[in-house]
C-alpha cells in the first residue's frame, strides 16, 4: 500500500513517537536540571558539636623538670624536698619509657607542685638570710661607730 505524499495541506499525521516512562523522567529532570543549579545557592557546610563523652586527647610530651629539681637541690637548704624531686624524676623517665602515660603525667603534676613550693620557701629563706646578714653587718657597724 502507497502512502500519500506529504504536502502541508492534508490532515494526515504520523503516528506520534512512543517515549518510555524512564525516557520521559531523565528528559523532563534534564532540561530543568541545568538551569536550577544556576539559581541555587550553595550549600553550607556542616558543622557537628563534639559529643559531650568525647575523649580529650592529653599532650604527648610530660615534663620531666629534673634541670629544676637540681638547681634546687643545689641552691636550697630544704634538701629533703629537693633529693626526693630528684628521685621521682627518675622514675618518671622511667614510667615514660614503659608508655605508663597516666601514671606518668600525675607523677609530673605532682614533681611541679612540689617544686613549686619548694622554690617559694627557697625563695623566702635567701631572702630572710639576706636580710639578716644586711641586719648585722649594719648593727656591727654603728656598734663600732657607737651610734647604737
């Protein structure tokens, strides 16, 4: 069977072409799809709140403070804090070489706050011997030039 020729004028029409519903879905999301990314507007980035049982990572180095507790040892004339700082420093060292970092960083605390107090009351002893010594020298003196 002849088909009729195609002119502008008949009302014959072909068929319309047959589009799947997958063809039709991925046609329709297509054309939009560009357009709408023009217009919108990027997105934030987000950020989570840490968990209140969140882990606090600790510092991975502990002060030893031996070079402190030696020039305590030295310069002080409470020697029973300072000798004992000295031994705990050399347990800490060793506390730290077998990876017992808890117990290592509370024997660190420990070591600071002892020496601490001990330079405090080191601090006070030269400073009264000072004081003494300036008091006598300066009495001897106006006993001599008998002024006292």
């Amino acid at each position: 069977m002849a088909e009729p020729p195609e002119n502008f004028d008949s009302l014959s029409q072909s068929s319309p072409v047959q589009l799947s519903a997958k063809q039709l879905h991925t046609k329709r999301f297509h054309s939009h799809s560009h357009s709408d990314q023009k217009r919108k507007p990027p997105l934030r980035e987000q950020v989570s709140k840490t968990p209140k049982n969140a882990v606090k990572l600790k510092p991975s180095t502990i002060p030893v403070h031996f070079t402190w507790a030696l020039v305590l040892t030295i310069s002080c004339f409470f020697l029973i804090g300072p000798i004992w700082v000295l031994y705990k420093t050399i347990q800490l060292r060793r506390m730290i070489e077998r990876q017992e970092l808890d117990a290592a960083a509370r024997l660190s605390h420990k070591i600071t706050t002892v020496l601490t107090i001990l330079t405090v009351l080191g601090a006070f002893a030269w400073v009264a011997i000072l004081f003494c010594t300036v008091g006598l020298i300066l009495t001897g003196v106006l006993l001599q030039k008998k002024l006292i």
